[in-house]
C-alpha cells in the first residue's frame, strides 16, 4: 500500500513538474488545477504563507495564498493532521489549492449575551481545540468549536497576531466566537473590551451589584490591600476593601490558590468582594478550657490550613480550621505581625482561634 501512494504521489509531482515547460498563458490557466491531495500533520514554521507538512514521503514546502481555499482548516499549529490539495505554481512552489480537516462537532452552549474582544498573539501551547492567546493582561485559554467564525482572517499560525471575540461556555472554558487577523478592521458590534473585567464566570449578584469570579495562584507582589493573581486567562490586581468577605480564605502567602469574587468599581479598578482557599477537612476537637497567646510573623510558606509563625521562641505551626474571628487586617501576607489565641486539638496541633493584628 505504501508503494502505491509513493508511486501516486511521484506520479502527481512528475506531472507537476511537466507543468513548468508549458507556453506561460497555458500555466495561467492550468495553475489551480489540483495535481495531488496530500495528509499530514503541520509542523513548526508554518506561517500564514508558507506551509511545512510532514507527510508519510517525506517534508513538503507549500505555499498558502490568496487563491487558497482555507475555510475548512484555519488553525495551522504543530502535529495538527490536515489534508492538502495541491497545484503547481509558475514560480516553482507547490501551491495549498484546499486546506481542509475533520472538525469535531461541539454541544457546549455559549452565553453569547456576554461577548468581549481581545487582542493577542498566538503561542505555541495552542492546539488544534484550544487556543493560548498572549494578551496584555496575560495568557488566555480559549476554545475553538467548529462554530467559530474564522472569516476574518486567512488562516491561524503560531505566532500570529489575531483579534478574539470570545464567551464563556456552559463547560465554564472561554470559547472563541470569531477570530480576525488584528490589522483588519475592527468589527463594528464588537469593540475592543477590557477583558479583566468581563470575561470571568457566569455572573452571580450580591449587595455590589454584579459580580464574576475567578480562580488562580497569589503572586509574590501581593500586600494587605493588594491582590494580585495569576491564573490560566491572565493576571489580575484586585483592591481589598474593608467590606471584602476574606473568612474563607485569608492566607495570601506566595503560590496559595484561591477563588476570588469580584466586581469593577467606579474607580475603574477591580474589588474583591470573597476570598475563598483550598481548605482540608478536620474532625479534631479544641480543648479551649487551656488557650495560650503568642505573637509573631506570617511565614511565606503559610496556607490556608497551617499558619506558620515566626515566634521569639521559635517557628509554631497553627492550623486555621478553627478560626473565629480575625481582627485588626483583612488578609495575612509574609511578614505580617500577629497575636493568635490559640489551644491545643485531639490531633496534637495547636489550633488557632482568633487572630489580631499588632502595629
């Protein structure tokens, strides 16, 4: 079977290849007659006019232009299969006459009363069904179905620039409802949109009005009334008001994941209004007939279940799955000064009960 194709594909490029010494008025009109259909999975170095394939007879050089037909496979990223017919151009290259692929069909309902745009450029984590845009709030992840637009641009290559105007799923992904080369022209219904604030979850009420929410790692810049946290669709700042809910996850030492609820204000800044923290379960029981007090400093390894201290006597270890209340501070980062109450549980640890914060 092997032989057979071989002996196709040679055939094909023979032929093409006989095509060159024909009168040039004759090539005009044979140029997009398709000599051969080839698969194979793209490979690195693809651009939007140069195609690299890597085929069962080998590496193949084809060139994508204007007269490509690339509306049944737009996305040309590494090891994505794909099959091409090809036609031989007057200036020697083989030429992409079809670009085409097997789409996936895709059940996931999109709320496309919630749409934003984003501009970015492609990275090479981006795969035939998820789309990694590097935007200037961070690294998006964004899905492509079979029912994205891709109308506006020729095709999607590693690399590339692209505009994105994008949803949340009912499979809680992003997912991309169109995407267009970034120098053509802006859709009309669809300006340029501040994607920090719009894209995140499905949208919840509270007394701030409307809400979304996201969930990411602390990063290292992080103070008491600063958040900042990465997640897979980006970075973001958040202010920590005094009004913010933080009882469910006030530990914002370095790496620590959390879920955070939000809104933008009139500032134009983005609010937390919950903190919520990976948490264990605990069934100790506290003995808080003996309650001690100790004072010291938040350590940067410190989570959501086991405060690390920083005493004069050395570092304690506390677990927080009994806290009550903490007064003085919203959040503890590294190096905060703290008092805790604290007595000892049926699993040996010392558990704290209630924190305060010391000038």
């Amino acid at each position: 079977m092997k032989e057979n194709r071989i002996s196709c594909l040679c055939a094909s490029v023979c032929a093409a290849f006989g095509l060159m010494f024909l009168p040039v008025a004759d090539m005009e009109v044979q140029a997009a007659e398709i000599i051969a259909t080839v698969q194979g999975k793209v490979m690195e170095g693809t651009t939007s006019e140069l195609l690299f394939l890597d085929t069962s007879d080998g590496r193949m050089e084809i060139k994508i232009d204007a007269e490509s037909n690339t509306s049944g496979c737009k996305v040309l990223i590494p090891k994505k299969s794909i099959s091409v017919s090809l036609s031989h151009g007057s200036d020697g290259y083989l030429h992409a006459v079809t670009i085409s692929e097997d789409l996936k069909e895709s059940t996931v309902s999109i709320d496309m009363d919630k749409v934003s745009t984003v501009t970015g450029t492609v990275n090479n984590k981006t795969t035939e069904d998820v789309l990694h845009l590097d935007t200037a709030q961070g690294e998006m992840e964004l899905k492509i179905d079979k029912t994205t637009d891709m109308s506006g641009c020729s095709v999607l290559v590693v690399s590339g620039r692209y505009t994105v105007r994008c949803a949340r799923g009912e499979d809680a992904y992003m997912h991309a409802v169109s995407i267009s080369d970034a120098s053509a022209a802006p859709v009309a219904d669809a300006p340029q949109t501040d994607v920090s604030a719009q894209i995140y979850s499905q949208p919840v009420t509270n007394v701030s009005g409307t809400t979304r929410s996201v969930t990411g790692t602390v990063k290292s810049g992080t103070d008491e009334s600063t958040l900042e946290l990465t997640t897979s669709e980006g970075d973001f700042v958040f202010k920590i008001d005094d009004n913010a809910d933080t009882a469910g996850g006030c530990v914002l030492t370095s790496d620590n994941r959390l879920m955070v609820t939000f809104y933008r204000g009139s500032d134009n800044y983005l609010h937390a209004t919950k903190l919520v923290g990976v948490k264990d379960s605990s069934s100790a029981t506290v003995d808080t007939s003996s309650q001690s007090t100790v004072t010291g400093t938040v350590k940067s390894k410190s989570t959501e279940n086991i405060l690390l201290l920083d005493t004069a006597q050395g570092e304690m270890e506390l677990k927080l799955d009994k806290l009550e209340s903490l007064s003085g501070c919203k959040v503890l980062v590294q190096g905060k000064k703290i008092s805790v109450t604290c007595a000892r549980g049926s699993d040996a640890y010392m558990h704290a009960l209630t924190i305060t914060a010391v000038k």
